[in-house]
C-alpha cells in the first residue's frame, strides 16, 4: 500500500482495483449529496464501473495527464481527489474532489487540498490550480474559499448534467 | 467550392488543401501582429504545415469534435474562424478567429461571427459560445464585445506561450 | 449550409448528419428501383445507417480517398453523387450517383455529372473517370453516354448482389 | 519448406523472409525487362525492400486478403505468382506474375497459371480471375491468351508509372 | 495445399481455414483425453472456434512469432504441432502437439518432432527448444525422452488449469 | 511521493520520471557490476532513457501486466524490484532487482525481497513466485537462497546476451 503522508491523521494512497468495493460504498453511502453535484455518480453502480474508473485512472496518471489519490482518514479511505484537465503546455490543471459525509467537517478535505497545491506546484510543475464548482454547491465552494482560492468568475450555463444547464463558479490559484 | 454566404461580401468556405498556399501567405504577410497572440503561428511557416493542419481540421470537422471555414470578401480568402472545444455533453464551444490586417476595419469578422452564432446555435446544437482571448488582444476582444457577448472574468496565467504566462479575458453568449 | 452551384436550379450541397432523414426518405420512396442496382440498398434501413453512411463518407472524404455531395433541385435534396476508389497515384476515380424517381427525366444528373467532372479533373487532380454501371441499367448507362463517356468493355459477372453474378459496363473518360 | 506440386518440374512455396536475396538476385538480373512493366520494381533495390515485402505478403494472405507463392523449377526459385483485389463479396480476384528471363519460353508461366486457377477457383471460392497488362507487354499478355482468358478491353490511361500513362488490356475467365 | 514431407507416410501441411471442420472433428474424438492436459481445449467448441484459432496462427506465423503446421498421415490430418513462445533475442522456442488417439503409437510424433527440430535450429535460427508437459501427462513426456531432450527440471504449481494447479516438466535440447 | 515502508530504514516507492536522474546515476556507478548479468544496461545511457522505462512501467503497472517500485534506504533511492510476466490466468510472475553497490551486504535486499513476496502472495493474488538468475551471478542467486526460494533446475543456454548463451538458474517459492 503505497501512502503520502499528509497529517498525523490523514494521508493519500494510490488507488488499487482492490479499493473499488470501498470506494463504491462511500458512493452508495452519500448517493443522494454527491448526485446532486457530480455528474459521474448516475453511472457508477456497480464494483466493475468502480474497477474501470480505477484503472483507468492509473493508465491515465501513468500517462501524466491525470492524478488521483484515495484520502485516508486514521487507516481509513474516506474520500477521492484528482488533478484533472492537466495541461504541461499551459502548467495548470484542476482540482476535483468528494468526501465521505460522515467525514465532513473535521478539516479533512482543507488539509488534502493545501497538501495537493503543494504537489502540484512542487512536484508537478504547475503554475495555476483551478477548482470549479456548481454556484449552488456550497460546501465545495468553501472549500476552494478556506483555501484562498479567488473566484474568477461565474460560467453561466457550462455544465449540462443531471437535465439542466448549470453555473458553474471558477475558482483559481497561482504559484506566483 | 463550397461555399455558404454570410452577407453580399463576405462568404464561408471549406477549407481545401489546396488552399494551403493562399492561408500561409496571409500568415506571412501577419506574422508580427498574429504572432504577438496566436500560439500556433511560431509553428506555421510551410505550405505543408499549413496542408496538415487543413487535412487534421477537416478530419476532425467530420468526426463533429471541430468546426472551421475559410472567411471570403469579394471571392478572397482574408481570415479563417472556427469552433474548437466542441462538447456534446454540455453544449459549449468556443469560438476563435483571425483577419488579414488589409482587410481589418471592415466589419467582417463582426458580420462573420453573427453568422457562426446562428450556425453554432441553429444547426450544431450549442448551447453556450466562447471567445478568449488575451486579455491585452484589443482587437479581439473588441469583436466579442460588439457581438454582445458577457465577460464571465479575467483568468489569470490561463494561458503560456512566447515564454510568458499570459492573462485571458472569458467571454460567452447564451442561446436562451 | 455550404453550397456548390452547377446552374440555375441545381446545386451540390456538402452531406451533413442531420441531412439522413431526408437522404434515408428518398431511399425509401424509391427502394424497388434503386435496391435493383444499388448492392447498398438492403443495408440502409434506419436513419442511424444513413448518419453511419454520412459520418463515413466526410471522413474518408477529409482523408482524401472519397469524395461526394448530395444534389440539391429548386433547394431540396434529391439525391447523392459520389467519387469513389479515388487513386492519387493513377489520377484515376469512379463516379457513383442516384436521383428520386420524382426528379428523373430534368437533366439533373447530366448536369451534375458534367459539373463533378469539372471538378474531379481540374480541382481534384483526375485523369480518368470511369462509370460503372450492371448491364442491365439502362437509365444509369444513358447518364454515361449522354456525357460522352467510352464503353470500355462489358465486364462479365464482375459483380455479386441480391443474389447473382451481374455483368457491369465499365465506361470512361480522359482529360486529354 | 513448404510445396505445392504443379508438374514434374515445377512447384509452388510458401515466400519466406530467407528467400528475400534469392528472389531480389532475379530481380537484378531481370531490371530492364521487369521494370518496364512492374511499377514496384524501382522500390525494390535491397533484401531488406524484399523481406519487407514477404512480411507483408505473408500477413495479408494470413488475413484472406492476398495469396502469393514463389515458383520452382528443378528446385530452385524462379518467379512469382499472386492473387491480388482479392473480393470475397464478388468472388473476384487479380492474377500477377514474373518469371526469371532465363526460364521463359519453357511453359513454366503457363502451367503455373492453370495451377493457380484451379486453386483460386476450388479453393478459394473465386468465380472471375482477372489478368491485367499493359497494352503493349506482348509476353505477359501470352500468358493470359494461352490460359484462354477473355480480353474484356483495353482500359486507356488506367495505371500511371515511369512518369507515363498507360493502356491496360484487361482479361478474364469465368469459373464455370 | 502446401506441403513439407517428412517421411513416405508423414507430412506437415500450413494449415487453412478450410481445414477447420477436420482439425474440430479430432478434438470431438479425443476430447477427454486431450482435455486432460491441453487447457484450450475447453473453448474448442466449433468450427468457428477452430477457424479463429487458425486464422490468428497464421497471422502470428505470418509475423514471425509463431510456427505450426497440421500434421498428415496417408494424406489426412491426424494432427498438430507448433513454436510457440518464439524468442529471437535469445533463440528459443517452445514445441506443443497433440495426435488423434487411433494414430498414436506409429512413431508419427517422434518422426514429426525429430523433422520439427531441424526446421527449428536450421531454418529458424533457434538454439534451445522446449517441451514443457504436465508432470502426469506421461505420453507426452515420452515423446521428449525418445527424442533426448534433457529435463531440467520440475516446475511445481507452474501452471494453472481445469481448476488445479500443475506441477510442469520442462525439456530441453540445444543446438550445440 | 508515495510510499510503502518495508522497515525501520527501508521503503518503496512508485518511481516518477522526476527520479530518472537518481536512478540513471546508480547505474552509472554500477555499470560494470550490473552490465555483467542485466542485459538492458547497454540500453540504459541517458535520463531519456530511463524517463522513458519509468513512464512505460508505470503505464504496464496501471494495465495489471508490471509491478515497480524504486528502493529507498535512509530516505535516499538505492535500487529496484519488480514483478514482470506476471500471469494472472496462472497465478505466477518472476522477481527483478538490483541494488547499489554501495548499499549491499546490508540486508536491504534481503528484506526488500521478503515485503514484496507479502504484496505478491497477499495483495496480488499471486500463487508462485520464481527468480531468474545467471548461474554464475552468484549475489542474485543468494537471495533468492536466503529467502527460501527452491532450485527449480539450471536452464543451459536459455538466455542469450553480451554476445553469449548463458545458464539460468531457476527459483521458485509458493503461497501454500
């Protein structure tokens, strides 16, 4: 089990085709919050979709044009976060994420993100990191906002999921 | 040739590799002023450069991921505009463009983009254009401006190339 | 819409996606006369086929290796022409056509045709021109001969459809 | 080494990468005459051109798509035939051959084309065999002539090579 | 049909799709013994099977990373062999076979094996050949042992088959 | 940076491109020793090289075929070990590894081998485990001795490299 130690209670684990039971269980276990917001979650029902993204996943992060990690909380896998829309070119990329609900509020994902900018701007040579959330999605947006993102717009209409189009607010940060 | 009109001056026209010759000269006769915005004109300096990129534009057009038309006045080829970032899933594209400064002033590029409106909107399903562009590029983002499209933000760094981070302005227009 | 004129009430029309339905009509009003000759007639029988036909042909079109354009009458689409087994290497190709059965007996494909030879040996590049049509087609082998194409030879049970070898009649016609 | 019996001096094998500087020698000796004739004989000027184009051969025939055998006569490689525009939807193909100048006049060529007609026809399923030549190669047009092959026509301007287009006399024999 | 005699009784011939029905008609007489300790042979089910495996044999073949030929006894197919695990780097191969039952014990596979070597180290360029079998599968374990391979020694739990692990013999014999 | 940690002062690692460098330098100060018995070290001279060997294992370790991690002693990379023909039909993959000269005699390897078996029996579902080792490589062959592993046999000739055919000795150990 490869481990990126972030605090005294919180670390990063490369993903493994065997976590796809435990990852789909958080799913199925905050269905109802992340369907609001996130657009995959419709079409992730079974171990197999769980496997592929998985796997996927891997090849993709091999590739370079991906990132992601399960969140460990106290040996625990709690959550998921990804640098997606990576571009070498351009040196930016966007940071995705979701937790488990029986985990928010404990400044776990706070923690992950400062730790991911640390990565992406250390190790990955990036030099702007974005976060985009629907403009209703609250706690996502306070995430980026603790952390200091600055919001550099609403997007009316971007996104279509879930039969509606959706504003989404585009949130960045520089290496400076 | 293919030909779809805009106005009594101003026509579309599929691009055709033997049009190569035609659009590298404008490139040529542009090239400090494109240059200073438009990342890929370092990369453009031979007829088959220029050939590439027509067959690559073409393929992509028929596989619906790209859209592009050779801007004609008065049975000349002066400019080029295009869709790139064709999503079906959300509706969104983004639109870019370019003139041959002798024909610049005209009113054009405005009654060309009205005309990519129409078509992205009417016949390609969209739902919400783009146009970024630096956000130093005046005359760019002028067109957006007299077209009525809404600053959604200035990105900051968005984009690197001819060594510097650069500042794009965002805008978008909704179908409705 | 981008639109090549031949005269006054005929034009070729670039086949986009959402032309199937109107393409897969006339198939269907004329599927007796047409699944006579045509070996691709029994295969075309949803509109998902004709947009697969469509697809395909502006791929292979953008790859050069194909080429076609629906006929366009007094601004409907009535039917299709085509360039295929295109060779660069031999400056050679074969032209391929069909027409409503409402819309025969006007002149449109001898016009069509005149055009598209236009086309195939000034702008495409071509030599020669063949027409090949089952011995048995007389409107289709009139088209040839009405534009002053040579009959080659009868080529016996050259080909195999709805059953049956058929002897075809192989015409031609040179630039000079 | 793999053989296929056609009379008490002739043979068919199976190409082999090895056999590549038996067959490029003939070649060599046999430039100025194959060469008048063969469009790919100004490519093949080493082993490895000739390796390659086993390679090729043998993949193709393993697909169903080409069958290709060099020619024996009293053990040793003289020549080449093959089955090329192999349609299985037709049940049509193309016969080509060479023959070292050395062993013309001996029937060789002639018996080894009655062999592979019975091949084509019983084993592979071919209804019509064709022979093409250029109009004005009198020794391979022999063969097709001797073989009682059909001249359907002459194709004018059909292949263009050595910087000339060329009349093409186009033969064929029926199964039954 | 290519031939490679091996004996006055014994020959090896490329195997064609058309041979498919013959080579399943042998795995139906002799499927439980060959299931045994042929793993594929639970997939072999029908023609179409049998013609996917010779079709793709021969593309590998073709592509230099495989051997194999049907072994003919009084002019029928009575049999199979074949390298597999083709190394050029270290010139090393593997030999698999199988014998209709009402053919075994005429000395056919020792002939066919003996002739299969000199094609390996003589025309293949390999050094070292391999006959791996299950430990149990006595029969053919004998046909290395008559023809001195040597064995190296006994791979436990090497294979993984029929629901059971298998302790493997591996043979050897170098070219020297 | 992920990690597995193995004991007190030994860990693994997923190797990144961004540690081509350290790796490639081991190599340098190994070249004589690992040249010896690693035939890829004359194909391992830049950090282009090896950039590329890290992007290409870790895109075959994301696929399920390739395993890796870098070896860390005291917090500096030391060496490598991998599983390569992993089998997952039969349950079975070999070990590779090397070290710095400076850091053997340790016990590092010793221990690095001892986890990885852990991860292969545990974590990847494996059931054997083999080491390949030159006969007269005699530090490889002690740890495969040192952690248990069986003498399968010695496989004459079986590798060919630096010009040489070289004996292999064969180790295996199993799950139970």
């Amino acid at each position: 089990m490869f481990i990126h130690k972030v605090n005294e209670t919180t670390a990063f684990k490369i993903p493994e085709e065997r976590d796809a039971a435990t990852l789909l269980e958080i799913v199925e276990n905050n269905r109802t919050e992340f369907g609001q917001w996130l657009p995959w979650v419709k079409d992730m029902y079974s171990a197999d979709d769980e496997q592929a993204f998985i796997k996927n996943g891997r090849q993709r992060m091999a590739a370079g044009t991906f990132w992601f990690a399960a969140i460990m909380y106290r040996d625990n896998i709690v959550g998921l976060l990804d640098l997606h829309q990576i571009s070498q070119e351009h040196h930016r990329c966007q940071i995705g994420y979701w937790l488990a609900g029986s985990c928010q509020g404990k400044g776990i994902m706070t923690a992950a993100v400062r730790e991911l900018e640390t990565i992406a701007f250390n190790e990955l040579n990036m030099n702007r990191i974005e976060i985009m959330a629907d403009k209703n999605n609250q706690k996502s947006r306070s995430v980026a906002e603790r952390r200091g993102f600055h919001l550099d717009g609403i997007l009316k209409q971007y996104a279509f999921y879930n039969g509606q189009f959706r504003d989404m607010a585009l949130y960045s940060k520089l290496k400076q």
